[in-house]
C-alpha cells in the first residue's frame, strides 16, 4: 500500500504533467518503471514482452493524465496497475490469436462455401490493399477492437474510424470485383461470386 507522502508526490507530479512539464513525465516513469516491469514479467512470462506491455501501459498513463482521464490523481497507482493488467490481457489475446492463425485448418464451412478460386481472389484482394487498409481489416475484424483502440493505433480520431471502413470496404469491393472479372474472362465461366 502507498505510503501518504507517496501520495501526494504522485498527485504533485500528475499536476504538473497535466501542465505541460515533461520532466515530471519521466520522474512518474522513474518512480514507477520498476514495480510496472516486475508486475509485467509475472503477468506475461518474457522479459521482452514484460518491456512491451510496460512501454505501453505507460504511453497509455501519460495519455490519460494528458487528456484529464485520471479523475482522482490520488488513485494513480491503482490506475497504472489495472492499466497494466488490461494491456497484458490484451497481449495475451493477441499473442494467442496469432498463434491460431499459424495454425489454420480449413474449416468445414469455409469449404462448403468458398471454393478456391473464391479464396483465392480473396488473399489476392488482401495483398493488394495498402498496409494501412490491412491493418485496419485486422484490427476491426479479426482483432476486434473498440473503435477508440483502432483510432489509437490508427493515429486518427475516433470519428474517422467508420471512414476508414467505408474506404477500406470500397478498395477490397473494387479489388475483388476486378480480379474476379479477370477470372471470370481467363475461364469464360461464371464468377466466382
């Protein structure tokens, strides 16, 4: 448990974040870094995934501060901490829904209702969307994530996010339709549609 001294040292320095100063950015870091590391290292397992979720937790903390976020400045340890736990969680999904996409069987569904060429067309379509329309289809469908996270990640704001989606929905639309008309002209058949 913190001590009242503590406290208050910590309330001080959020003031000062919250008006610009950044050395009181890094003294919050130095204060905490290593009690952050530690807790991460028991949560994740690694000591690079441990640098990781404390490098994010923090980007997150100062964010929040920055922003107003942290209603009760003398709360910040409890702040940073559950900070930490929902950024490990996070990597934790991450990390295991990577793993499952290295290991992929097809589905009895999938080959029910997409034939090759279908799939085909469809990694085809993927790899030539831009990295940034990638990484938004990643993140919004197979990540799952809220469109707050997606706008972080992004670098854009919050309402800009469907935008995003209607673009990188278009490009994968015009993309597909067109290689599936050029398929569809190299087989003289019907479209994989």
């Amino acid at each position: 448990m913190e001590q009242p001294q503590e406290i208050a040292g910590d309330v001080e320095l959020i003031e000062r974040i919250r008006s610009g100063d950044r050395n009181a950015e890094e003294m919050l870091y130095q204060r905490y870094a290593a009690r952050v590391y530690y807790l991460a290292l028991k949560r994740v397992g690694s000591a690079p995934d441990a640098e990781d979720v404390r490098s994010e937790t923090f980007m997150r903390v100062l964010a929040a501060i920055r922003q107003g976020q942290l209603r009760q400045p003398g709360a910040f340890a409890g702040f940073c901490f559950r900070t930490l736990d929902n950024v490990a969680s996070e990597m934790a999904r991450q990390s295991q829904r990577t793993s499952e996409l290295a290991y992929d069987p097809p589905a009895p569904v999938e080959r029910e209702f997409l034939d090759e060429d279908v799939k085909s067309a469809i990694r085809r379509t993927i790899a030539r969307l831009k990295p940034r329309e990638r990484e938004f289809l990643r993140m919004y469908y197979y990540d799952e994530l809220p469109k707050n996270e997606i706008a972080r990640r992004a670098g854009i704001a919050e309402e800009r996010v469907r935008l995003l989606k209607s673009r990188t929905l278009k490009s994968f639309r015009e993309y597909y339709l067109r290689l599936c008309k050029v398929s569809d002209t190299k087989r003289g058949g019907a479209s994989p549609l």
